[in-house]
C-alpha cells in the first residue's frame, strides 16, 4: 500500500511531466503569411483519390497508447498508470468506431485520472451531439466554434477555465478531461 505522501509525491511528478509535455504543446506565435496566387488549371484532370475522414482498412485500428505521444504513455507507466478503454460515448450517443481512455491508477480509490477520446463522426452524428451537449448546459467555447465545454460551474477546470471539451473537425471528434488535453491526441490516420 502506498503511503499518502508518497501517492502525492507520484501525483505531483505526473502533474510536472504533463506540464513539461503540455507546454512543449502550446502554440507560437505564427508567422505572417501573404496570399499567393493560385496555381493554373491542369489541363487534365488529375487521378488523385480524393480525401476520406474514415480510417484504411490497412490503417492500424487506434488504441489508448496510440492515441497520445509515447512519451506520455511511457510517463503514465511509469507511476503505475493504466487505462480502461471504451467506446466513446457524447450525451446519450455512443460512437462504436472511436474510443475513450481513462488512464489512471485503479490500484487504489482516486479520482486522479486523465481522459482522451477520438471517433469519425458524420455531420448529422457531430449536429445532434453538439445540440444534445448544448441542451444539457455544455457551452461552446467563445470564438471557437469547434469546441464545446463542459459547464464552468460544474466543471473541474484549469486555470484557463476549461474542463472536459469536446473538439469537432470535419469527420471526427475528439475529447479530453481539459481543453488543453485536446493537443496531446494524434488523431488517427484517415
């Protein structure tokens, strides 16, 4: 059994390793851009398939250590962590072709855990979700309409004010316990 202070002293290094990670995550400033002009027609058409939001069938199925960086599933092994895998699930919805992973230490009694989640979803799937999540006081996110949140008051947020957030994209959805968290997923291959 582990002693409280060496639990908290686990529990502060993972929450130090995810700040190192999550910074080396965060946006720089982006460097100006100046429209250019666009290239000619081809004069033949091209045969260039065209761009799918569903997995290859020869693309590996996701999975919790692939779905986040190595590194972090390395770090997450390290304390002792594990994960539970489910389908990932929006309001009442449940998306079978994505998953949700729980990672925490279920050796002991804690609500310490971290979430990340992906699935394709079709737009009629992303509109019903979003008005569902809408209905039951998620908000979206101010000037970024790709992102609901979860209640601020209800939330357990960082410091920037955001719990558990849902990302939209165009084919998918992405979900993890902090706005934040959404940078560590690596969406599978299309």
């Amino acid at each position: 059994m582990t002693t409280a202070p060496a639990r908290s002293a686990r529990v502060a290094a993972l929450l130090a390793a995810s700040a190192v990670l999550l910074s080396g995550c965060a946006g720089q400033n982006d460097p100006e851009t100046t429209p250019t002009e666009a290239p000619p027609a081809a004069s033949r058409p091209t045969d260039a398939p065209a761009a799918s939001t569903t997995p290859t069938p020869d693309a590996p199925a996701p999975t919790c250590e692939t779905l986040i960086p190595e590194s972090l599933v390395e770090e997450f092994e390290s304390h002792d962590w594990s994960y539970k895998q489910d389908a990932l699930r929006i309001g009442s919805m449940t998306l079978r072709e994505g998953l949700q992973c729980v990672w925490g230490d279920y050796s002991i009694a804690s609500d310490n855990v971290q979430i990340f989640g992906w699935a394709p979803i079709s737009s009629s799937e992303a509109h019903d979700a979003r008005v569902e999540l809408l209905g039951s006081g998620w908000q979206v996110v101010e000037g970024e309409d790709d992102y609901i949140t979860e209640n601020p008051e209800m939330a357990v947020a960082t410091h920037d004010g955001y719990g558990m957030t849902y990302q939209f994209g165009d084919g998918w959805v992405m979900l993890a316990d902090t706005k934040q968290g959404l940078v560590l997923i690596q969406r599978p291959a299309a």
